[in-house]
C-alpha cells in the first residue's frame, strides 16, 4: 500500500474530482511507472502510456501522483490539451517557453509564398516536435480528457493531423532525442483515438484500464480522511466497512461518501454516532445517483433505454458485443444515429471498452439504469378501449 500523500495544492472546491489529498493503491501501475522513468533516462528515450477508463476511475488523481513521482526524480512535466500535439504555441505555453516565431508570408508575384523553415533561420517556424526536440531535461507530458484528440484533431485538418502524429510517433518511438514520457488518459474512446494516430500497440504495462481500488487502498482512503480530516474519537471500522461496501472501490463514489461523512463528525465534534453512519450513507447513494444523472445528462430516455435493456438480464460487469448494443439501437433508430448514441455513450462514460467489448463499468451504475430504463417507457395516455 503506497503512503497517504497530504498534498498542500490540493484545495476543498475539488471534493469529487482531481487530486487526491490521501492517495492510496494503484501500486504495481506506479511501480511500474518508476522503472519506466529509469529506463527512458538512461536510454535517452521514452514512450506514450495510455490510460483508458469509465468516470470518475481516478484518471487525474493518477496523472497528479505520477507528476509528483516524476518531478521527485528531476523530471519537468506539463500539462497540455490535445491542441499541444499540433499548435506550437500551444505547447510552448505549456512548457513556459517563450511564444515561437511566427511564419513570415512574402508576396511573389501576387501568390503568397509560405517562407518554411528551410528559408532562414529568421523566418524558422517550429513544429511542436521541433520544440520539443530542442530541450534537453526529462520531460513528462500529462494529457488529460484525451478522448477529445480526435474532435480538437480532426483528419480533415491535414496540416494539423500531420503535425500531431509526428509528434506523438516520435514520442511513441522514443526518438525525439531526449527523455519524453506522453500520458495520456481518457474516457472509453481515448484508445481509438490515439488509434487514428497510428498508435495503437503500447510497451507492456502502458495500456492501463484502471480498475477499482483494492480492498486495502479503499478503506486507506476513507481511514485517512475520517481520521486525518474529520478528527474522528474511537475505532472507525464500521464506518469504513460500510462506506467501501457502497462504494465499490469506486474512487470518486467514495468521495461522494466521504463528504457527507465529514459533515456528520463535524456536527458531533469527531464522535461515530450510528445515526450519523446512516445519514451520511444515505447522502453519499444521493451523491451516488446524481453523478450518473450528470452522465446521462443530454441522451434523451428513449436512447438509455436500448442500452438498459441490453444489459437489463445479466448480471453487473457483464461485458457485450458492440453488436449487441448496435443490434438494439437499430431497433429504434437509423445506422447512423445509433452509431452517433453509441459513440456519445462511450464519450460520457456510460460504456467502457474492455479489449473490444463493452460494460457498464460500475455495479452500481449499472443497477442505476436498469431499474430507470430498461423497461419500455409508460405511454403517456393508455390506448383506448375497442
Ligand atoms: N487512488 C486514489 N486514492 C485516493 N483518492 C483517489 C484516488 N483516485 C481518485 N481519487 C479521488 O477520487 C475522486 C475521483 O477521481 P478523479 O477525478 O481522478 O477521477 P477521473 O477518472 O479523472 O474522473 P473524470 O472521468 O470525471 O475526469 C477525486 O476526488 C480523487 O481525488
Ligand atoms: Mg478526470
């Protein structure tokens, strides 16, 4: 089990997203990030890891922790959007770097002329690459909400797409002449995405599906914030029992548990009364159902009910065919539209992709939209009678 880690940047407006205050678990992944760190130095080379998983799984905590891991060893690391990958200026803010020289156009005979790099050095236009290529530090790249690659980077923009799988192939392939390290992690279409960008093979250990935390790394956290956070008098087993038992070593679940928790021991100055357990537990399934309203949030019921009634008779993590979820939609709407519902699906985390197969990624979730979906909607007035 890793440390809890009391970050000071961690600030209360982030309760149920984003870093983690008490990180625990995620051992073997960090393990094995920390070789990574090593051999890309000594070799002078690096590669992309690519983090793929269902909301709220704990992506961003992990892209902090493995920040914090890398800047312990010298390394710098930057946050960048996935217009970093093509804009140089993109990338340079990110890199604090100074803005790149801009690229000169000339009048020739009435054409405009695009003065390349190759014209002076005056006139040299750098490409995300170059920038990257002319920095000598170790240097960890943190991209985040990644499934959005291919929208910010779309094929149809061949300067841009060019620019952007140069770069990632080089960071890929480790030759862009110094350490660079690319992580990037996302809901479930960050692998196509990166896919479109020729990348789809990863070093062993860098094609990361995160699961929920351990038995041991759920209670750690909740243990850590009841005690640490929320001063909590005498022996917090049956709190921290019954909040990982809700919460199915769901990360942000657990936060959701957490807050309301800390307000009932603030309310009775640190003592675990079992009427405070029930209220805050009775909060935290609240929290738990808005955040898959927030999801859902924008697919009309019609749409989640051909997903519920897929999954409605097997039991939760039970992984399905794209055609079995395409096969069902049809049944309702044209080719393309339930192409459309079942990529918006993945984009918002209600499906996740598990070596080419879809789940519901969390138990609860999945209860949550059978029991509000998967039967056929009421009509509004019953038909009459012959
Ligand atoms: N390993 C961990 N230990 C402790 N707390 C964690 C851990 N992982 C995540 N958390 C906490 O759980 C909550 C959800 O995590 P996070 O925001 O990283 O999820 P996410 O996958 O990035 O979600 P989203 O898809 O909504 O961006 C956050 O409050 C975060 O600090
Ligand atoms: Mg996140």
């Amino acid at each position: 089990m890793s440390k809890s880690q009391k970050s000071p940047t961690v600030k209360p407006a982030t309760r149920e997203r984003g870093e983690a205050r008490y990180f625990h678990g995620r051992v073997k992944i960090l393990d094995n990030f920390k070789e990574l760190l090593g051999r890309a130095k000594a070799g002078n080379s690096g590669t992309s890891i690519l983090i793929q998983a269902a909301p709220g799984a704990g992506k961003t905590a992990l892209l902090h922790e493995y920040a914090r891991i890398a800047r312990a060893q010298r390394w710098q690391t930057a946050e960048i959007d996935p217009d970093g990958l093509f804009d140089p200026a993109e990338l340079s803010k990110s890199l604090r770097l100074p803005l790149p020289p801009k690229r000169q156009e000339t009048k020739t005979g009435g054409n405009v002329q695009v003065l390349h790099r190759e014209s002076t050095s005056e006139h040299y236009l750098p490409t995300t690459l170059d920038i990257l290529e002319s920095g000598r530090k170790p240097l960890l790249l943190l991209l985040d909400e990644a499934q959005t690659t291919a929208t910010v980077i779309p094929r149809s923009n061949h300067e841009q797409f060019t620019s952007a799988l140069k770069l990632v192939k080089a960071i890929h392939n480790g030759k862009v002449g110094r350490p660079v390290i690319l992580i990037a992690a996302g809901l479930g279409a960050t692998a196509a995405a990166f896919d479109s960008l020729g990348i789809s093979r990863f070093d062993p250990g860098c094609r990361i599906n995160l699961e929920p935390l351990s038995e041991e790394a759920r209670q750690a956290v909740i243990q850590d914030w009841l005690l640490e956070e929320g001063g909590a008098k005498g022996d917090p087993t049956p709190w921290i029992h019954a909040i990982a038992c809700e919460t199915h070593g769901w990360p942000q679940h657990i936060m959701a548990y957490v807050w309301p928790a800390l307000r009932q021991l603030k309310s009775t100055d640190g003592e675990l009364t079992p009427e405070g357990l029930e209220t805050a537990l009775e909060e935290g399934r609240k929290g738990r159902i808005e955040f898959y309203k927030a999801r859902t949030r924008g697919i009309p019921g019609e749409q989640l009910h051909c997903i519920a009634r897929v999954i409605a008779n097997a039991p939760s993590g039970t992984s399905f065919a794209k055609m079995d979820i395409m096969a069902s939609l049809r049944m309702e709407f044209s080719e393309d539209k339930a192409e459309k519902i079942f990529t918006l699906a993945l984009h918002k985390g209600i499906l996740d992709e598990r070596e080419n197969r879809y789940v519901v990624p969390i138990p609860s979730m999945h209860d949550w939209l059978v029991d509000n979906f998967a039967r056929i909607p009421e009509p509004l007035f019953p038909p009459l009678d012959p």
